[in-house]
C-alpha cells in the first residue's frame, strides 16, 4: 500500500529544497551583475552577497547529497 501523506512530504521538500538551491544560484548570479556596474556605490557588498549566496547554494546541494547518500548515515 502506497503511503500518499508521506510522499506528499517527500514530493514537497523536493520542490521546496530545489527552489532554495535555485533561488539562492540565481540571487547570487544577479548580484554577482550587479557588483561589477560601476555605478553602483556598494559593489563590494554586493561581491559579499553574492559569495555568500553562492555559499547556500552549494551548502544545500552538499545537504541533499547527504540526504541522498545512505553511506554518510553509519
């Protein structure tokens, strides 16, 4: 028997931990562009910003391969 209210969950924080890991790559890009318009009065807080979006980024991809890989679980 197929448990639905649980891979309701698992289907959920797929969706909602893709988004973060998408979110927080595009953020970074954007700012990233940003930091280099030399107009801008803040570029290297927009150079932090976006390393560090970089950062949440590639933390949550490294959490989902944790996640993923039962071989960190032991």
């Amino acid at each position: 028997m197929i448990d639905w209210a649980a891979f309701l969950v698992v289907a959920l924080a797929t969706v909602i931990g893709a988004g973060c890991i998408v979110l927080f790559f595009a953020l970074g890009v954007r700012l990233g562009a940003e930091s280099e318009d030399p107009r801008r009065g803040a570029r290297g807080a927009l150079a932090l910003a976006s390393r560090v979006c970089y950062a949440l980024s590639g933390a949550a991809v490294l959490f989902g391969v944790y996640l993923i890989v039962p071989y960190f679980h032991h």
